[in-house]
C-alpha cells in the first residue's frame, strides 16, 4: 500500500483553510528534492506559511506540494516532497498533527504484544498527561493555544486491567434501531 501521509496532510491543509485559519508546515529541510531557502533553516527544518494569500501557483499531490512564494520580498519556488513533511498546524490555534517517518512505523519493529486501547482510555491518557505535551514546531506558542505533542502507549502500561476491560466493556455497547410509525 502507498503512504496515507500525503491524503491526510490534504485533509488536514483542507480543514484548517475551511475554518478560516493559517495552515503551517513544518518541513525537514535536509530530505532530498527538497527545495526551499536554505538561509530560513532552523535546525534542518522550516516552517511555511501555506495559506492561500501567502502563496501562488499552489498544488499539492500525493507526491508533494509546490508553490511559489516571497521571502524578505524576493520571490522563491518552492517544492517539498510529502514525505519531508514533519506536521501541519494552524498558526491561531495549534490544531493539527504531526507526521511520523514511515520508516518509524515498519512492521519488523513493532512488538508482538500490542496493548489496544479503546478511546476512553486514550483520551483519558491525552488530559491527564496534557501538561507534558511537546512543543514540536521548534517556534513560541501562541498564548493559551494548545501545543502538539506526542502520547506514548508506554504511559497506559501501568492502568489496572480491571479498569481497561471495564472501559472496552462500556465503549461496546450495541447501538439500537428504534422504527417510529
């Protein structure tokens, strides 16, 4: 199967624009094909300005984004193959998500044992470790806007297995189809 990366970085660009906000990239400048202007690197990463008004000759494929766009008032193609992407934010608000390398996800490396979790418990998981959350834009935050940050399934390890299963148990209930006459 091809990456979902590239159709969720869509939805994701789609979303942010569709509720009149600022789409952010953040972008690891040091992949190959990327093409951006190497004096506003930070670290191997840039952060774009995608929106709408900030951009010309906009296109964005499964295979990557270009566009044209001006950088202390000189104009700059830029290309970034999907894959170099490392998360896509909105400026105001910090809604978004962060990319993983498919390389960090292959099957070879994941452990037999793997802990489902329902959604009760992760977002259980999420609130109770919110003030831990990393910030992965690299930039300031924005007053009072959440951060995006990464929850790791070593800190459910230690929840009582009586509390999961009660958890899976409740979040299973059958829905019901009531015909109204």
């Amino acid at each position: 199967m091809t990456s979902n990366q590239p159709y969720l970085l869509k939805a994701f660009f789609d979303w942010i624009v569709d509720n009149g906000l600022t789409p952010h990239l953040v972008v690891d400048a040091t992949q190959n094909n990327v093409s951006v202007p190497m004096q506003y690197v930070n670290d191997g990463q840039i952060v774009l300005n995608v929106s709408p008004g900030a951009c010309m000759n906009f296109n964005m494929t499964p295979e990557g984004i270009s566009f044209q766009a001006r950088f202390g008032g000189q104009p700059h193609y830029i290309h970034i193959p999907s894959h170099a992407v490392l998360a896509i934010y909105a400026r105001e608000n910090g809604a978004g998500t962060v990319f993983t390398a498919e390389s960090d996800l292959s099957i070879e490396d994941t452990d037999e044992d793997v802990v489902e979790l329902s959604d009760g418990m992760l977002e259980e998981t999420v609130l109770d470790n919110s003030d831990e959350l990393l910030d992965t834009a690299g930039g300031a935050r924005v007053s009072g806007a959440p951060s995006l940050g990464i929850v790791s399934s070593s800190q459910t390890e230690s929840r009582n297995v009586d509390e999961a299963s009660e958890l899976t148990k409740t979040a299973k209930k059958k829905p019901t189809f009531t015909i109204v006459k």
